[in-house]
C-alpha cells in the first residue's frame, strides 16, 4: 500500500508523513536569527498609523494644495 500524501510542493516534490515529521522536527529544534530571511512571501499589510510614511509619492504636493483650496469647505455630498 502506498503512502499517503497531502499534496505538493511548489517544486512538485509530494508532501507525505516523512517530510511533514521531518519539517517538524527542524521546526521544534528551532531555527537561527537570519535563517527565515529569504523565506519573505510578499511585501505584507502596509503600516498603519505612526508607522506610515509622511509623504505620498504617488500625489503631486502642488496638486493636492490646489484641490484642496478648490475644494475648501465642501462635502462629498455637494461634489456632483
């Protein structure tokens, strides 16, 4: 009888029990300060609050100061 498998990898390697005990037990000997470095998936949640940057660099600074004159005072619901 064959062994049972719970899928793949991304490099098509099956993952069965063996790799499962084997991947656990590296995990619970522990792992070294800049050993996960290069295991980053994405760029994650941008940072909220006191973390974000000051400045926007997608909005011209002169741009937003001319509609925000134009716009002074007004709410949405009069913008049409």
């Amino acid at each position: 009888m064959s062994a049972r498998t719970y899928g793949r990898t991304m490099g098509e390697k099956p993952i069965n029990d063996d790799m499962i005990e084997k991947l656990a037990d590296e995990a619970e000997r522990g792992y070294g300060p800049g050993q996960l470095q290069g295991c980053r998936r994405g760029p994650g949640r941008p940072p909220v609050g006191d973390a974000r940057r000051g400045d926007d660099p997608e909005v011209d600074s002169d741009a937003y100061t001319e509609w925000a004159t134009r716009n002074a005072g007004q709410v949405w619901s009069d913008l049409d």
